[in-house]
C-alpha cells in the first residue's frame, strides 16, 4: 500500500525512530511505491445533519395541524402569506 501523503511518510520514519514500526518498512515503502504527490490529504466534508430535514417535517405537520391544508402549503413552499 502506498504512502498517500508525504505528512504519512513522515509519520513512518518517525514511528521507525520510536520503536512503533519494524526498521527498514517506511524505507521498502519508498523503494516500492514511489514519493507521494500530495502534502497532505484533503478532510472530507461533512455530511448534512438529518435533524434539519426531520425539523422542516415536524414543523409542517404542526403548522396543518394548527391551520389546515392552506397553512401546509405556506409552509412547504417557503411562501409567508397573512
């Protein structure tokens, strides 16, 4: 497997150093894989809470409860009407 970032690489020989890793592995690594292109690996993105769709849904209902269908149609359309 190679190494995905140069911060990874890095990482290797510094656990070599501390006894955490077999000496020579980051070494074989290199020899076999090749240098990494990136720095670093970019964070993934979070994912969109459920809570906010599960929100929107309960407030429509409590908002047709409370005024009928012509209030649940303001609602799910984002439209304010008085």
């Amino acid at each position: 497997m190679p190494f995905k970032s140069k911060t990874q690489m890095r990482k290797f020989y510094a656990l070599e150093a501390e006894g955490k890793l077999p000496q020579g592995t980051a070494k074989r690594w290199l020899a076999k894989y090749g240098k990494p292109t990136k720095e670093r690996v970019a964070k993934k993105k979070p994912a969109d809470p459920p809570l906010m769709k599960k929100a929107s849904v309960l407030g429509a209902a409590a908002a047709a409860k409370a005024g009928g269908p012509k209030v649940l149609l303001t609602v799910l359309s984002g439209v304010r009407k008085k």
